[in-house]
C-alpha cells in the first residue's frame, strides 16, 4: 500500500490517556515525515484542509462507528487507536502506536473492505425513500419503543416471507457487527469479511426460533404488525445504537448490502483469532 498522503486525526474524549497517545502519535509522525492535523470533536471526515486519505480515530468503536457512515460514502480509510473497551475494530492498542506509524510512513498496512448496510423506508404507497444516515457498519435493529413490550415483526427474503418474529426485536447484522449486538441477542460469530448477512431475533417467545444466515445479495424487508389490538404503540428501528427513527406500522424498511464498503485499516501483524481469544477471554 501506498503512505497515506494526509491524516486526519479525530480525538472528541480528551482524556489524559488520549493527549499522551496524541502526542506520541504527533512525535512519530514528526520523525517519518507523515502529514497529520486534527478534526474538531463536532466535525466529520472533512475538515477545513479538505478530505484526508486516512481517518484516525483515539478513542473506542463506539468513536469509529460514528464516523463509518461518511468513511465509507467518501471512500476514506478508517482506522483507530483503542482508548476504550473491546476495540474490535481499532488497529492497534495504546502501546502499538509506534507499530501503526510505522506501517503508515512503509506502506505496510492492510486495508479490508467491510460490509455496510443500506436501509430505505417503504410508505403506504410502496415508494422508497431514504432516509438520512440510515446506513450502518453493525446492524440495523427494529424493536417496540416501549421498553418490556414485545414486537411482531413480518420478515422477507427477496419478497418471500421467511417468519413472523414474535420477540423484543428483530436485527440484521454484518460480519462485523456480529461481535456486537447480534452476539449479545444470541447469534454467531462470522468472521468480518464474509459475504453474509445475519438476521437475529431479540429475546423471541420461541425456543425454536434462531438466528438465520444469508449471502450478502439478499433484499430483506422488516415489517411490524399490530399486535393484539396495539395498534396505537410506537415502534423505533436503529442503526449501530447510535441513531434512532420511529416507524409506523404501515411501514416497511429494505435492507440490502451498501454499494460502498468501509476500508478499515489493519496492521500486518493483525490477527483476528488472536483478538477474539483477548476480547472474549477465551
């Protein structure tokens, strides 16, 4: 891989762990050459010095999950250095930032593609329309707004109804987004670059009823139906818990793979059997 020409380095917790891993990133970066500048906490992937080749994040998943939407549209490489908990999708912990440098000035690093999901709405009259940042990197959950009430949902699989969920909640997971939500619902681990798509149910009334794994070419449609005469409760559906949308019970979402991957940098010596073992105490 060619040396990223700009970084753009973004840091919105200023912890005293993340302004000393700050400056030693900045140190290293002095000493190979590589053009960094940071991004304002509120700003997104483009700053004022324009759109960097490479989006470095200090911080948790949850700080490069809020950036992978746009990461993925503008075709920038994302990438982070681990200050929180899990760091499934970091690059490197605190204490390899010397290794991230390193690969960044030689070109060592790898980049992989992962899989984003693309969610429309589908009204009354059977139009879609898209609707502001639906895209996500993990998943895409539909659930009732009330907390403690239970969910029917209609599922479609290139329009041919695969169940009605009788549960808290009905998500789709990416391979990446199986060692999040997905994994605490019950479903499988898949390693990040397959080519599937995972539909999990949430706490469903059914011993029976078990996550479904599907090539990622699929169409799927969630659809909630009134339950019991509850015709008047809310539903909500959310993307990477981090925005939330109502959603009425005339409506459909369809979820598809995104025409445009996250590039998520890694380092050479990643190993991702080696990250499970670490982060899930295997």
């Amino acid at each position: 891989m060619n040396p990223p020409q700009s970084i753009g380095i973004l840091a919105p917790n200023r912890t005293q762990e993340c302004v000393r891993a700050l400056q030693e990133f900045a140190e290293e970066c002095a000493d190979y050459g590589l053009n960094a500048y940071e991004i304002g906490p509120h700003s997104s992937a483009v700053s004022a010095m324009g759109e960097p080749d490479l989006l470095l994040c200090f911080g948790g998943d949850g700080t490069m999950l809020s950036q992978a939407a746009e990461a993925a549209r503008k075709g920038i490489v994302l990438a982070g250095v681990n200050l929180g908990h899990l760091g499934f999708l970091s690059a490197c912990s605190r204490d390899e930032i010397h290794l991230l440098a390193d690969a960044l000035a030689n070109g060592t690093f790898q980049v992989e593609e992962r899989t984003m999901l693309q969610a429309t709405r589908t009204g009354i009259t059977g139009e879609e329309r898209p609707v502001h940042s639906h895209i996500a990197l993990n998943e895409l959950a539909l659930m009732r707004a009330q907390s403690g009430r239970m969910i029917d949902v209609d599922v479609q699989v290139n329009g041919e109804l695969l169940n009605r969920y009788h549960s808290d909640g009905v998500l789709v997971a990416t391979p990446t987004g199986s060692t999040a939500y997905s994994l605490a619902a019950g479903g499988p681990l898949v390693w990040p670059t397959a080519n599937v798509l995972c539909i999990t149910p949430i706490c469903p009334h059914s011993l029976t009823i078990r996550t479904v794994v599907l090539p990622d070419d699929v169409v799927i449609t969630m659809q909630p139906r009134e339950r019991r005469g509850r015709a008047s409760e809310s539903t909500i559906f959310s993307l990477d818990g981090r925005s939330t949308h109502d959603i009425a019970l005339n409506e459909a979402l369809t979820i598809r793979k995104a025409a445009e991957p996250l590039r998520l940098l890694t380092l050479p010596s990643s190993d991702y059997s080696a990250r499970l073992r670490a982060k899930l105490g295997w």
